[in-house]
C-alpha cells in the first residue's frame, strides 16, 4: 500500500499531509533503500533519508540531512 502524498508548493518535493504518512513513507524508503544495497552488496554511497521534518506550507518532507548538519547550516 502506498502512503498519501502531493506535490509541495515549496518546490519538487512531496508534501506528506501528516506526520504520521511521512513516518510511514520514511520506514518504506529506508526498507527500498536497504534492499537496494544488500542487492548491489553494500550501502556505500547510497542516499538514505534519515527523518521527518515539517514544511512551512504546512506539510511533511523526508530528508537525508541530519539535524546537526541543517542547524550548522542555517547558523551560518
């Protein structure tokens, strides 16, 4: 079953309408990409979103940035 989702208005992402669908989504991205690997025989170099993080139009994006890396960022 797929999880719900549109196009954002912030850009190409997907806008998950809930937390609760972009944790879902999360899950069945880190499982493709986990599959994906152990068939290519390592996980090296593969990108693998780590979290969930609010938008602010409102929705829900999946990213691979970590949190330390997003705050130094936006510090900067």
């Amino acid at each position: 079953m797929t999880v719900d989702w549109k196009q954002c208005e912030c850009g190409v992402k997907r806008d998950f309408l809930t937390r609760a669908n972009a944790e879902k989504a999360l899950g069945k991205a880190k499982a493709k990409r986990g599959r994906r690997g152990d068939a290519l025989g390592t996980r090296r170099g593969l990108r693998i979103e780590h979290r969930v993080y609010s938008c602010e139009f409102g929705g829900f994006h999946l990213t691979a940035e970590s949190r330390s890396s997003y705050a130094f960022r936006v510090a900067a």
